[in-house]
C-alpha cells in the first residue's frame, strides 16, 4: 500500500507541477458533459423571493447571485453554482410573471431536455397569482413527470404583531396545526388549492437578513431540504446539503472553495468509473482543484508546500487509498464503486488541503492528526452520500 500510495501522490505531483498531457482538458471536459446537472426552475413574479432562496440553497451571498445570473432567452436568465465551468446546480429563472403577458413556450423548449425540479415561489399575501398558476398547469402537462416543490415565501408579513417563528416547524404536519396562526393558515391553504390537480409539495419558509430580527433568518430551510432530496436523487443534494455540517470547521476561504470541491469531486465519480485508463484524469481533476483551492487562499501552489501536506497527511491516506481501491476492487466490485471511492477522496483531500492551507495562512501548521481527521470525516460524509447518489 505505502508503495502504491508513493506512486499515486507523484502522479498527482507531476499532474500539479508538470505540462499537462495532451488531451487531458479535453477528456475531462467530454466526461464533465456526461454528467446530468440539476436544473431548477423557479417559477414566479417578481420580489417573491427567488434569489433570496438560490442565496440560502447555494450560501453563496445576495452580490454574488446577482451578478451570477446569465440570459438564456428573451424572458429568462440561468444561474449555475458553483460556477459556469463546474457547475454543480443550475438555476433557471422566469422573469416577468404575473406583471406582463407570459408565454412560456420558449423556455419549455429550452428546458425540454434539462429541467429536473419545477420550484413555484409564491408570496404568501400575493393573491394575484393566477398567471403563475397557469403557467405551472401548462408545463405539467407537457411534463408531468417533472416533481414540483411550491415554496410559500415571507411569512412573517402574516405574523401577527410581535410574533416570531413557530418552533418547532409545523407546516409539514397536514393538516396544518391549530399554532399556525389563523391568518397565515387561510392565506397558505388558499394558495395550495391553485395547485389541486397536480402534484405539487408544499414548503413555507422565511429567508430574510439577520438584520431583520427574526430567528432563524433560513426558517424552513430543512424542510425544503427534505422535500427537495425526496423528489431528487439524494448523493448531490447530500453533498450540497452538507456545506453547513462544515461551517464551524472553515474559515472564510474554506467556505469559498468549499463549492469547488463538490463540483471536482462529482466530476471525479465520473472520470474514477472508468478502470485504469481513468486514474490518470482522476489525477488531473485533483490537480486542477488543488491550484483552484491555492488561489482561493491567495497563495501559490509551490513543490514546497505540496510536500508539506503530503506529509502530514500520509502516504497510506487519500490517494493512496485511492489507488489502492482503483487497482484492487474495480474487478471485483466494478466501476460504480471506483466512482464513489475517487470522488468522496477528491472531496476528502480537498476539506484536508483547505485545513492545512489555513494554518499556512496563520502561521501555525495543523497537526498531521488535524489534517488526517479532517480527511477521514469528509470522506465518511461524501462516501455515504455518493453511495445513495448511485443506488
């Protein structure tokens, strides 16, 4: 194992510090293709809440939504996450409804090949609805295997005064709890009466800004968390979901790369599924997100550095598991498990490096046992749900 673990981190070395092979990028790209990306379409008027929803899905910040979004038709604009080179989640976004006429027949040609979740964003006190719900009907009978998931937007504007969160969450509860105040109650069962003839999910939430004094500021997140992996295959939105199992680890800089090495990782599942040939590009695409994570930090990705973190991480960690798994189990187990072990080590090495890189930062290295335990619990975390992504 040392021995095969010496030879894979000289072959991520060589992949790091030397010319790239020809073809390299472009294999990675051709696999990077292959790999579905979930496309949200958020349906719904303006103000009601869309960006507010792909900011705390995302925990990308407000500035970063906005300038992110990309025409993609005369009425639409798309957002992917985390980037447009990796993403992970596309957003599609119909702009305009309810305040001019809409046809939605661009934009059900555009998604025809690509939607996975319809995501209907209503105000709660916003009545005026009806060419949203329209809409809504009209692509689910082109698409009636598209899951939808309608999320009941701001709903302390139906608080009554002074009032704060219900806590614990009530809404999944049907029917709804006498707790629910009556107001709010009327408004939410009237609104999901629009949507009797299909079969929609219904999530209320309140995504607001810490300055606005409600506690928690993501109120239903969980809940739309919940509904969205039960409509979805669970291994990328696990993933994602588990961004903020992370937080008290990261830092600032570890909080921005933490996007990429999703993105690197699930291209990793692809490029690990193929025996042999794929190590190589494994390889790469670890390459490629260690400089990713590098220049996050602000630092350059020098020989030194790489050897110090080879060090305290080990020779019988990370890569040389990976190829050790790669070598060994894909006869027997096949590709789908090489898939799984090269993309939750991607991920793991990459938590690892944002580790190491921190203390660089500080000045204060972490311990090998700091950086090994940071490895060993993020793989544990992306091996579990990459395992149900291919189940």
């Amino acid at each position: 194992m040392t021995i095969i673990g010496s030879w894979t981190w000289q072959g991520l070395g060589n992949a790091l510090f030397s010319p790239k092979a020809s073809g390299v990028d472009e294999k990675i790209n051709a696999v990077r293709q292959r790999l579905p990306v979930p496309v949200f379409w958020l349906l719904g008027k303006t103000q009601a809440g869309k960006s507010s929803l792909v900011r705390v899905l995302t925990g990308n910040d407000a500035a970063a939504i906005g300038n992110g979004f990309q025409a993609c038709t005369k009425r639409s604009r798309f957002y992917d996450f985390p980037s447009a080179n990796h993403p992970l989640l596309r957003f599609l976004d119909t702009r305009g409804l309810g305040e001019t006429a809409y046809n939605p027949e661009e934009d059900l040609a555009w998604c025809a090949d690509q939607a996975h979740l319809l995501v209907v964003v209503l105000r709660v006190l916003d009545m005026n609805q009806a060419e949203v719900v329209d809409t809504v009907l009209t692509i689910h009978k082109r698409h009636p295997d598209w899951p939808i998931i309608v999320v009941q937007t701001t709903l302390h504007e139906a608080y009554p005064a002074d009032a704060g969160h219900l806590q614990p969450y009530p809404y999944q509860h049907t029917p709804l709890p006498p707790q629910v105040p009556y107001d709010l109650m009327q408004v939410l069962l009237h609104q999901r009466e629009w949507f009797k003839t299909v079969p929609a999910h219904f999530v209320p939430v309140d995504f607001t800004l810490p300055e606005d004094g409600f506690d928690p500021s993501d109120y239903g997140l969980e809940a739309l968390w919940d509904t969205i992996e039960n409509v979805l295959p669970k291994g990328v939105i696990g993933l994602l979901r588990g961004t903020g199992h992370h937080k008290e680890l990261l830092d600032f800089h570890a909080q921005q790369a933490h996007p990429h090495l999703i993105g690197y990782a699930l291209l990793n599942v692809g490029m690990g599924a193929v025996p042999l040939a794929g190590l190589p590009l494994v390889l790469a695409v670890q390459a490629k997100l260690f400089h990713s994570i590098a220049s996050i930090y602000g630092l350059e990705l020098t020989r030194r550095l790489y050897a110090e973190f080879t060090s305290l991480i080990g020779v019988g960690v990370g890569l040389g598991l990976l190829g050790r798994e790669l070598l060994k189990l894909v006869p027997v187990y096949g590709s789908a498990v090489a898939g799984v072990y090269s993309g939750a080590m991607t991920y793991a090495l990459g938590q690892a490096f944002c580790v190491y890189l921190y203390g660089v930062k500080r000045g204060a290295l972490p311990t090998a046992a700091t950086v090994k335990t940071a490895y060993n619990e993020a793989f544990r975390h992306a091996r579990q749900f990459l395992k149900q992504k291919g189940s």
